[in-house]
C-alpha cells in the first residue's frame, strides 16, 4: 500500500521547523562577532539549544528564585482576583441551585430535602450538574486561608498553589490560576516564585524538544522515500 504524500506541503512543514533552529543560529553569529567586552558569559548557566527554540536550563530558572523576599502584599491584587472569580463561581452555583429547589417545592410542597437533591442532580443542569461546587468551595478555603497568613511569603503562596487543595484536579485548577492571576498583575515577581510558566514544566518542556525533533526526523524521512532532489540534512 501507498501512501499520497504532498511534497509542497512536507516541505512548507519542515521548513517552519528549521527556520526556528536557523533564528536561534543567527543570532549566535551575531553575538560572536559582537566585541569580546559586550557578551556577557555565564558559565554556571548554559543554555540549551534544540529544534524547538531556546530552553533555559534548571539552574537559571532556579537563580531566579527569591521566595523569600517576596511578601503577601506583593501578589494581593492577583490573589484576590483569583478568590473573586471563585466566589462568583460559588455565589452562581447556590443561585441556580435555590431556583431549582424553588421550582421543585412550588410542583410539591411535601417534597424532601432528599429527594430535592436527586431530583436536582437528575436533570442534568449545565451549572449545578457540571460544577463540582465542593471543589470551587476547597479553592476558595486554601485562598482564604493564605490571606489571613499576616507574614506569608513567597514560601507560603507557592505551598498554597502546590498543596492548597487535596484532590489532583482542582489542585492544578488552583495552580493554574494562581500562576495566571500572579503574571498578569504583577509580572516582576512571577519569575521569583515560580521555576516554570503557566502549564509548563520540566517534563513538559523536555517532551515538546523531543516531539519537534521526532517530527523534523520524520519529514525529512517522507521527503528521503518520495524522491526529492536537492533535500541536504
């Protein structure tokens, strides 16, 4: 069996992947031809270079680091953003959840608590059937519990992002939100809590090198068995 390969197409693919590698190259010539005295160089700190763009290696991601330093008054604005989306969250949850036990009891005043429950959760609401308001409410307690922290540092808002909440998913719900929240409004010390960006981490950054050099293998694989002319590695 064969396979129709576009030839057009494989190489318009495999040159969006090389031409990442060809930036990160010119850009090296142009600090070598750079006088000796403006390059800065730190060797502690090598950088790794890979088809998928320029990667910072796990020393200088960690020299950043200043948890320490860094107060609760220094990401207020950010956390209390995140606690207002949780609080609406919750407040929309309750709201739906009041009219739907409502529209129950007014069809049958001798209706249970119960059976109002099941009854609720048996019709499938786009809110309060796909919200996991145990969850919203466990975010909010973690936050909570950091604001009132008077001395809280660095230290303290991370240990909230990471083991703030019990359960995996909500957990990297909060993660997530913190880490989002923190670089929007207050970009100059994200870096300073926290090694990697949003959604990102060491795994996930090797995985994505490694997946754009798979498929810069496998184009120039395609393009080899279909016969083109002129292809150099």
């Amino acid at each position: 069996m064969f396979t129709t390969v576009d030839i057009r197409k494989l190489q318009d693919r495999l040159d969006e992947i090389t031409n990442k590698t060809e930036v990160i190259e010119s850009e090296e010539i142009a600090e070598l031809k750079a006088p000796v005295e403006e390059q800065e160089v730190d060797e502690a700190s090598p950088e790794e270079v890979t088809n998928s763009g320029r990667e910072e290696d796990e020393a200088t991601r960690a020299g950043r680091l200043d948890r320490d330093n860094i107060k609760l008054d220094d990401v207020k604005k950010g956390i209390e953003s995140v606690l207002s989306e949780y609080t609406k969250d919750k407040d929309e949850w309750y709201g739906r959840y009041e009219e739907m036990e409502n529209e129950l009891r007014a069809k049958d005043p001798g209706i249970t608590d119960a059976a109002i429950q099941q009854a609720i959760y048996d019709m499938d609401d786009d809110i309060v059937s796909y919200v996991n308001i145990d969850d919203i409410e466990d975010k909010i307690s973690a936050l909570e519990r950091l604001m009132k922290t008077a001395d809280a540092d660095g230290n303290d808002i991370v240990q909230t992002a990471e083991f703030g909440v019990g359960d995996t998913v909500p957990r990297e719900e909060l993660m997530r939100d913190m880490k989002a929240a923190i670089k929007q409004n207050h970009p100059e010390v994200y870096s300073k809590l926290f090694m990697y960006d949003i959604d990102e981490s060491k795994g996930t950054t090797e995985s994505l090198a490694k997946e754009g050099d798979a498929e810069l293998d496998e184009l120039k694989g395609m393009l080899g068995r279909s016969g083109v002319m002129g292809f150099t590695n």
